[in-house]
C-alpha cells in the first residue's frame, strides 16, 4: 500500500492470514507492516522491484518488464520519451 512520484513508488507490505480466496467468509486478518517495496520504473516497459520483509528477514531484488505493449506509447507520449 502506498503512493507513487513520478518514476518510483515506495510500497509497505502487509501480511494478511485467515482469508479463503476471492470470499469474506472467515474475514482475513492483517496486522501492521512487515517490509517495504521499492519501484523503480527505468522507462515505460521495464523496472525494478527491491523488497526488504522483517518477517521473515528477506530482502532481494525483481527484474520487472511488460509481457504486452499495451500503453506503451502512451506512456512514452505522457512522459515525452
């Protein structure tokens, strides 16, 4: 959960237990933040993805890129690329 600025989004990461996919029934529970993730976006198709989870200490990085071009030109046509 968070905002994003321009290129980059810095995002905490909730542990959420006691859910059944897609239903209410029992509701799931979520306590506070166990780690942060960090987007970076390089250019309209690709980017970074850098997790750090207190719970388990993990932390690592993602190499992000779009499996379609969908939006593509208009992102390069909103940030000018």
């Amino acid at each position: 959960l968070g905002p994003f600025n321009g290129n980059e989004a810095v995002l905490d990461v909730y542990q959420t237990v006691g859910g059944i996919f897609d239903s209410s029934e029992p509701s799931p529970e979520t306590g506070g933040p166990i780690g942060t993730i960090e987007i970076l976006w390089s250019d309209c198709e690709k980017a970074s993805l850098t997790y750090r989870l207190d719970q388990p200490d993990v932390s690592g990085r993602i190499e992000l890129r779009r499996i379609t071009e969908d939006n593509v030109m208009l992102c390069e046509a909103l940030t000018g690329q």
